[in-house]
C-alpha cells in the first residue's frame, strides 16, 4: 500500500483574492482533473485545507513513482501550451446587442483551449489551473493581444464597435497589469474608448479601496470598466455609490424566470433606472427565447447579450454578421 500526498502551492491566494467558496470550487475541479487519471487500484481523498491524499494498493515503490510522475505532466500540460505561444488557445465572441434595433454593438472575448489530443477542455477546469501555476498573466496580455488583433475590422466598419474582455483577479493584481496593458495597446494601435475590461462583482465590491487607483488611471485613458455578474452575489445597489464602474452587466439568472416573476422584472427596471441617473450603462446576460427578448426591449437596457442572438463564435462569423 502506497499514501500520496498532495498539497496546493499558495493557495491561500485564491481565498483572498475571491473568497472560500470560490476556493472550494478551484479545488474541486482539480479534484476531478486529478480523479480522471486514477489508475483502478487509486483513491483520492480530501484532507485539510487545500491537501489531498491518495491511497494505491497492491502496488510496488516503482508504480508509484510512474503515476506520480505522470500527475506531473498532466499538471503541466495548461503551462507547455502558455510557453509554447499559447498552442490550441483561441478566442470566441458572443454579440452584445442594442435592444430596440438588433444592431449588434459589441462582443464579448472568450478564451477556449483545445489540448494536444484535440480534445476542447471547459474554462472551468483551465482557467483555476492556469491561475495555481501563475500563468494567468501571460495569457491574460495574450488574449488582449489577439482580441485587438481580431477587432481591428471591425472598428474600421463600425468605430463605436467594443469589446469587453474579462480580467482575473490574480491578473489585475500583478504589479505590472497596467503597464503590460497599456504596453499591448500602443504596440497593437487599439483606441481605448473601445475597450471594456470586466471584473467579477464580488471580487471588484471586495477589494474596491485598493482596485480604485488602477480604476481611475484606466478611466483617465477612456477605458471603461464593467462590473459583472451584477445581483448574484451579496452585492447591493448602495454599494454602486462607491465603485467607479461605467457599465453593470445583470447576471442571467433575473431573465430565466422574468416572464412569470414580478421580482425579476420589476429589479432589471430598478437597477437600470438608478443607473442611467448616475451615468452607468446597464447589460443584460443571459437572453434566450425570443420571448424573453421581446420582454426585456421594452426595457430602456443599454444592451443584452444571450444565445438568442447567438452562441460565442470564432471571428469569421463576427465578420459576416457585421
């Protein structure tokens, strides 16, 4: 019998930057990643904290030296791809549209990885693994790059084109994000006005005090800050009074149900109304019936964003649609 113990470098991090239960998340996914390589005679447990256990039987120092060895490359793999130009990574979009026209205004950047099997793997399951090995920032400046790269047609059809790219926590804390931001944007000539950088409403309403002066210096350079996922977490309208935002996004979880509850509807009016008074541009995720977007344009929305209007898609698609 063989006991194999893993612990989570810096995972403390995780806790602090988000919080527990986002935590809890990152290490259930690798929980999974690690499980889906379990030979048969292998269980894997949770201990303490961020530790893990695995158990093997019937097996001889060597079998296990083999696994352990092979959990490494498995790990490694996320980083190979990042070092090796960010191999099998890519970009989708997803429409953003202005409700009373159906004209699209802008997207949405999403990151998608195919591994070296050619296999698509969920962000959720890369992204917190990305973040545990540092790599979150070379990626980060590479999807800037990439999504300034790919939008620049589009801005010479439509100049108030935008797109709004989201910004991990980990990756707005380094030191140098600003500078490697705005280094990516002279390098590549992208006007600031048309770009959107959204942050998490928990992560942004948490640390708001020390995240102001990075606010007010991309402001100052007419980059506009999103607040998202706005009304899922412990967030309260009081707390828009003191966070510099320029657009909330409503989490999609008010337009699920918005055709036969009078909370949802009556909120998505209530958040858009106070604020268009403070000059913040409201977005709706999450629109999928035609029903529903019937419902919501009725609705001064500065815009909204769902499947209605199409799923993410690859550059070529955004170039026929426009």
């Amino acid at each position: 019998m063989a006991v194999i113990m893993l612990d989570v470098d810096e995972f403390r991090q995780i806790n602090e930057l988000y919080d527990r239960e986002f935590g809890n998340w990152v290490l259930k996914t690798l929980g999974q990643f690690i499980q889906a390589i379990l030979p048969d005679n292998a269980c894997l447990f949770r201990l303490e904290k961020d530790k893990m256990g695995i158990l093997m039987t019937n097996v001889q120092e060597a079998d296990v030296k083999e696994f352990y060895k092979s959990l490494q490359e498995h790990l490694r793999k996320i980083r190979e791809c990042v070092k090796q130009g960010h191999q099998g990574f890519f970009l989708n979009y997803q429409p953003q549209i202005q409700p009373q026209t159906g004209e699209m205004k802008g997207v949405e950047v999403l990151v998608r990885w195919k591994n070296q099997r050619g296999n698509m793997v969920s962000p959720g399951e890369f992204i917190p693994i990305m973040e545990e090995h540092g790599l979150i920032y070379s990626a980060g400046l590479w999807i800037l790059r990439t999504a300034f790269q790919e939008a620049k047609e589009w801005i010479k059809k439509k100049p108030d084109f935008t797109i709004s790219v989201n910004v991990s926590a980990l990756q707005f804390f380094e030191e140098t994000f600003l500078e490697g931001l705005y280094q990516t944007i002279e390098e590549e000539n992208f006007p600031c006005e048309n770009l959107v950088i959204e942050l998490t409403e928990s992560f942004a309403i948490k640390n708001i005090e020390i995240l102001q002066k990075k606010f007010n210096d991309m402001r100052k350079r007419k980059i506009r800050i999103a607040l998202d996922d706005f009304g899922s977490g412990y967030c309260s309208l009081a707390s828009l009074k003191n966070t510099p935002v320029d657009i909330v996004k409503l989490d999609r979880t008010f337009v699920k149900d918005i055709l036969n509850n009078k909370f949802d509807a009556a909120f998505i009016n209530l958040v858009t109304e106070i604020c268009h008074i403070v000059s913040i541009d409201v977005c709706l995720e999450g629109v999928e019936e035609k029903e529903e977007y019937e419902f919501v344009k009725k609705i001064p929305l500065d815009s909204i964003q769902g499947y209605y209007f199409g799923k993410p898609m690859d550059k070529e698609a955004i170039d026929k649609k426009l």
